[in-house]
C-alpha cells in the first residue's frame, strides 16, 4: 500500500517534469548532440554527402589564427563588458534607490537603453562614432582635440564596441540590482545607524554580502551575453577592420551561412559550449560558497 | 521587417508590356492563383522598399492568377542567410533576388536552376537575350544562365561642385584619372584648412568590390572566369593597393582608417567630403538630399577606365513545381521589361538593365534632365565581373581583410596581399580543374 503510493508520487514527479523534459531535450540537448557530431565531419564537396574525419576539424581549429585573435577579442570583450556594466549597474541602483529629486525619470533614462533592440542601438551608436560627422568627434573637437576613427582604427575598435555594449547592458542589470536592494530590510540600516556604523561600513559589511545572490546571477548574466549578443557587430563593425572586433559568435555565423561550412562552424561551437560550461561550473561553486542566500 | 503583400491588388496599372501575354497564357492553368514567394535585399539607402512592394502590386493587378510575397530580407548577406534557410527547412522560395555573387555558391548548394532550361519560344530567348552583357557576365557558368539582372549597379565618382570651386578647382571637371584625383583631393583639403576631406572611398562592407575596381583601373582582373583561381598578389593589383592607402598616407586627402560604407552618404551630404566612390544605386538617394550641387563621374583611371558590376540578379529555385517556375518567369521578365527597368532605375539610380530600357520615353527623359542617371550605363562599357569564386565568401573575407590591414597599417599592402592569396589558395585547393 505504501508502496504503491510511493510509486505514484514517483509518476506524478516525472509527468511534473515532463514537459520541461521534452522541451529542454528538443530545443538543447538535442542540437547540442547534433552539433557534436557534425563538428565530426567535413562538408561535402561539390554535392557529395559529408564525410567523416574525426577530429581533424579541431586540428584545423588549432591552427586557425583568425580562430585564436577571435577567442582573444571575445576575452578582452568580456573583461572589458562585465565588471564594468556590473560596477555601474551597482552603481546606478544605489543612486535611484536613494531619495533624489526626479527619481523616476532617472530611472527611466537609465533604464532606456534596455527597451532598445541592439540593432536600433547600434544602429544609432554608428552615428556616434562616424568619424566626420558624428557625436564624439564633434565633442573632442569643441574641446580642441583631434578626432577618432572610433571604428576604424583597429587599436580602437574593440574598445569602441564594448563602451556601448555597456552602455546597453547597464540599465538591465541595474534593476536586478534595485529590486534587491528594496527587499533588503530597513531594520538592518536603522540597528546599524544606532550603532552608528558607518555608511561605507554598512554598504560592505551588509548591503554587498546581501546582493550576493544577485551578484552571482547578473555575473553569469553577463558572461552568456559577453558571448551570446552579437546583434551590435552586424551594425557596426562585421568583425572588421582585418578581424579587429570580430567575437566568436559572429565568427561562427560567418563560417556557417558566409563561407557554408556548417561542420567548422559547428566545430567553434563545441568549443564554446565546453569554454562556458566550465566557467559556469566553476562560478557556481565557487561563489556559490560565498554567496549567503536569506 | 517583413513585408507582407495584401492579397487584392490595390492599384491598377494601365501600363501592359504586350510580350507578357504569353507567359501569362501558360500560368493560367487552374483557378487557385499561383503563390509565389520572393526573398530581396536592399544593400542602400531610400525606401526602396516601397518601390518594391508597389511594382509587385502592379504586377499583381494584371496578373491576378500571380500572388507575389516579396520578403524584405536585409542586406546581400542576410538574404542569403534567409533564402539558404528556408531551403534547407524544405520551404524553398520558387524565387529571389540575391547577390549576383552568390552563383557559385548557389550552384555548389545546387539550389537553383538555369534560365535556359525553361526558355522554350524564340521570344523568351530574345529576352534572355536583351541584357546588357557586362550585366550577364556573374550570372552565367559554362554557357548557362542563372542569373537575370536586375538591381544592378557599377561604381561611380560623386563629387562636390561648390567644394571643388571653393577650393580653386574647375567645378564641371572630375578628376580622370589617379594622380588628378589624388591632387584634387589634397587641394580640397588644403583649402579648407582641413576642415573637409579630399575623398573618401569605402572599407567596410564590400572593401573586395572597391578594391577591385582600383586594380581593374591598373588593368588587372583579380579572378579567373571559371571561378577558381585568385590573382591577388600580382605587382598590379600591389600597386593598386599601395594607391588606394597612399591616398591617406602621402596626399592627405582621405582619412586614415576604415572608411564606414553605411554612413558615407551622410558624410558626403554633410559635406565632410568633396568626393566619394560608391554605388550607383545610391544616386537617387542623394539627389533627392543634397543641398548643394553634385556631379557624378565615371571612376579616375591609372592605365584604363573600370568598376566592377554589382548588386543582385533574379535566381530561380529547385524543388518547386513546374507551374511554379513558369509563374516566377512570367514574374521576373515583367519586372525586367524595359518600362519596368526604367522605372526601377528612376526611382533608385540603379541601372537599366536593358538597352531598350535607356530608349524608353521615361528613362530618356530622365537621363536628359539629370545627366548622372546614364554615367553607369556609359561606365558598363569599361566594366568587369565582380569578384565571384567558389568558396567565395572566404575568397572575399580573405581580401576584405587584405584591404582594412593595409588601410589601418598593421600591413604593407604587398604583405597584406601576399597573406591574402595565401588564404584564398587555401579555399580554392580543392577546386582547381
């Protein structure tokens, strides 16, 4: 009789899980095994069917310089987009947490750049950049200085890039940063007043160890968009000049629908599923550690 | 962005090409009007769009046993992106218009099919046959043709006739050739105390295609016809490189760095430059916003005249029904008809694909009051294919690459080309015959 029940509860988890399962199984597992496979094989030539080759489609990889100046492009692109939108967004919910005249329109205009699809967004920051007519050039040249190719100079470009990656990316994060920290209780600040800690003393000691779980999120966040949004690169950029922007994502649309070589486009994305599987391993359980949950 | 064609034609035209009828004949088999769809790029600015969708409505209304859907697709690129797609998931449109570049591609992917294979009367094949050859050459392989030209173009010289007066140039006379255009441009510059730039040529998004028309002008072609072989490294298209970086390098009168294809129109119309190159098929766009007086020239010359052709051709896809093809046919050469043609050139820059196009009362009106519409046309005599490969997206990305290094500086051109054909040869290894 228990037993019977036991077996039912069991059924009805799985039923529970099934839709989830099937979804996840059709829409990630699957074309991620699929995507393994055909890293495996070489497009066929002149119509013949795909043959196999085993892993010389990493050999070629490895080899690959465009390969390698991508993946450093795309490490340079995250270090330069996450701490910083994240230390801004930090940023930004404080001051509109606070009380400041006007503070629904400031969160407004921060918030702005979020509803924004990238394409739109870029497609305005192209304008800001062109080096005749554009905005900053036009600023520097107010201020008495020479202008910049800011997306045609390669020593630039990436950096180019990542301020309005930032700039996009800041305001999202800031309100994940704002509805944590209207969920932390006043109390915590009037004992601390009474003992009379000081504001920079709270913020550490209170305020950031209480983020943590929000921290840990946006951080991961962050790293998926460092590697998934590419939208911005079509706009400005494509990858140029001689490969100077170009990120792995982007990459592996060229290689799959502007040079039709599905099997190495597949074979890159193999390579970044295993980068980010890693790294996201090893973020959740190290930080996990530090990350102290209400 | 996609454009979705209502159904009940909307508009009437009166205007009726009497070489239709035949095709139109043949479609009409059954009751349930054919349902075509069409994938096209548009790759410059204006509303080209509009132009679209309001041609395939007129087409529509003579044509009611024809629905079109033509699909807005993004640029050449992207197009491809879509088409390819929609293929592969089994959902072939019977049509598009794509980069007339991409036939070889298109081939390898064996997704389409060639024109000769439906043409059946005398009729058809005349007007298989009334293209302007230069326009023929990246759409045939092996005496077949796969592409019909349509948004077509060449490149041409805009210049600034109120900047070339300030600056002490005679406003009526473009430069003809390297050394005229280098100094003219140095002038400009000078005499706006640096203010405004001499010219500016393009490195972003199509650099190959600018780049190409530099070394056709050192009468040097950059492709074999069958599409197999590159001859990027060759002291003629060197030394075409080393003109184009020199421009900034030694004259002054082009800024360093890439120069952004996107936004060059703006630059010119902003007057941040005196000349520029660009498509044909801006022409329109900046006739309608210029606010000053423009001239457009055929492209200076080192040993001869030349631009590459460009833009997208009508393709026909496999794996779609009979009735389908003949439909589509009866399509494309509506919309490639001499009326057609012009009106299209008219309203874009682009060229007249036809020379029957050009000896319409509209297009001849037209060209007599507005000069510039007819220098593509009359630079197509000293046009070339443009560069079309196997592999070709990597052919070009190799190239593209070339340029923008030699262009920034990270490269001599020489080093840059050298890299270049290196990486192109290891494209084409396998297609050498």
């Amino acid at each position: 009789m228990i037993q019977n029940a036991d077996r039912r509860m069991q059924i009805y988890g799985a039923l529970l899980l099934l839709p989830a399962a099937v979804l996840l199984a059709t829409f990630a597992y699957l074309p991620t095994v699929a995507t393994l496979v055909n890293s495996l094989f070489l497009p066929g030539f002149r119509g013949e069917p795909a043959t196999f080759v085993g892993l010389e489609n990493y050999q070629l990889l490895i080899e690959d310089d465009t390969f390698w100046q991508v993946a450093r492009n795309n490490l340079l692109y995250a270090l330069g987009t996450i701490p910083t939108s994240i230390a801004l967004a930090l940023g930004m919910a404080l001051l509109v947490n606070a009380r400041l005249p006007g503070r629904g329109f400031v969160r407004m205009a921060y918030f702005t750049p979020t509803i924004l699809p990238m394409i739109a967004a870029a497609n305005i920051w192209m304008f800001f950049y062109a080096p005749q007519i554009g905005l900053f050039n036009a600023l520097l040249g107010w201020l008495g200085l020479p202008g910049v190719n800011w997306l045609g100079d390669p020593g630039v470009a990436l950096g180019s890039v990542i301020v309005m990656t930032v700039w996009k990316e800041a305001g999202f994060f800031m309100i994940f940063y704002l509805a944590a920290l209207q969920s932390i209780p006043p109390e915590l600040e009037e004992a601390s007043n009474l003992e009379g800690t000081s504001r920079w003393s709270f913020f550490w000691r209170v305020t950031f160890p209480l983020l943590m779980p929000t921290t840990l999120f946006v951080l991961i966040n962050a790293l998926i968009n460092a590697v998934r949004v590419v939208d911005h690169l079509f706009i400005l950029t494509k990858g140029g000049p001689n490969n100077a922007t170009n990120l792995l994502l982007y990459y592996v649309y060229e290689n799959a629908f502007s040079f039709f070589d599905r099997t190495y486009a597949a074979t890159i994305t193999v390579v970044i599923l295993l980068v980010l599987a890693v790294v996201a391993t090893v973020k959740f359980t190290v930080l996990d550690r530090r990350t102290h949950y209400q | 962005m996609r454009f979705l064609k209502p159904n009940v034609p909307m508009r009437f035209s009166l205007v009726a090409a009497g070489l239709l009828s035949a095709g139109q004949a043949l479609a009409q088999t059954g009751d349930e009007p054919v349902e075509l769809t069409m994938y096209y790029p548009v790759a410059v600015g204006g509303a080209l769009t509009d132009v679209v969708d309001d041609l395939v409505e007129d087409f529509e209304a003579e044509h009611p046993d024809i629905d079109v859907e033509a699909i807005y697709a993004g640029n050449y690129d992207d197009t491809r992106v879509r088409a390819m797609s929609a293929i592969e998931a089994g959902d072939a449109p019977q049509l598009s218009v794509m980069f007339s570049i991409d036939l070889f591609d298109l081939i390898e992917q064996d997704a389409i099919v060639a024109f000769d294979d439906l043409v059946e009367t005398e009729e058809e094949q005349a007007w298989l046959d009334s293209f302007y050859p230069g326009l023929m050459e990246n759409g045939q392989l092996d005496g077949q043709t796969y592409g019909i030209p349509f948004q077509r173009s060449t490149i041409v010289l805009y210049w600034n006739k109120d900047a070339f007066e300030v600056a002490g140039l005679d406003p009526e006379q473009p430069p003809e050739t390297w050394e005229e255009m280098a100094e003219m441009g140095a002038a400009v510059r000078e005499a706006s105390g640096g203010e405004q730039w001499g010219v500016m040529v393009p490195s972003t998004g199509y650099p190959y295609w600018m780049f190409q028309a530099f070394a056709f002008q050192n009468g040097h072609r950059l492709m074999s016809e069958d599409g197999t072989e590159v001859y990027f490294d060759d002291p003629a298209a060197v030394e075409a490189l080393e003109y184009w970086v020199s421009l900034a390098d030694e004259h002054a009168a082009m800024p360093d760095g890439t120069i952004e294809w996107g936004t060059l129109r703006q630059n010119f119309l902003e007057q941040s430059t005196a000349m520029i190159w660009h498509s044909t098929g801006n022409l329109t766009a900046v006739r309608n916003d210029a606010d000053f007086d423009f001239g457009v020239a055929m492209l200076p010359m080192k040993t001869q005249r030349g631009s590459p052709t460009g833009g997208g051709n009508f393709y026909l896809f496999k794996d779609t029904t009979e009735e389908e093809q003949q439909a589509a046919m009866t399509f494309i050469r509506w919309m490639t008809s001499p009326e057609r043609a012009a009106a299209w050139s008219i309203e874009t820059g682009y060229m007249g694909v036809s020379p029957e196009a050009y000896e319409t009362e509209a297009l001849q009106r037209y060209v007599e009051e507005f000069p510039p519409a007819a220098v593509a046309r009359d630079q197509l005599e000293h046009g070339t294919a443009e560069l079309a490969t196997y592999q070709g997206g990597r052919v070009r990305r190799a190239l593209d690459n070339a340029v923008q290094a030699a262009l920034t500086g990270q490269m001599t051109p020489e080093e840059a080309l050298t890299q270049a054909q290196r990486e192109a040869d290891a494209a084409l290894r396998r297609y050498a015959r």
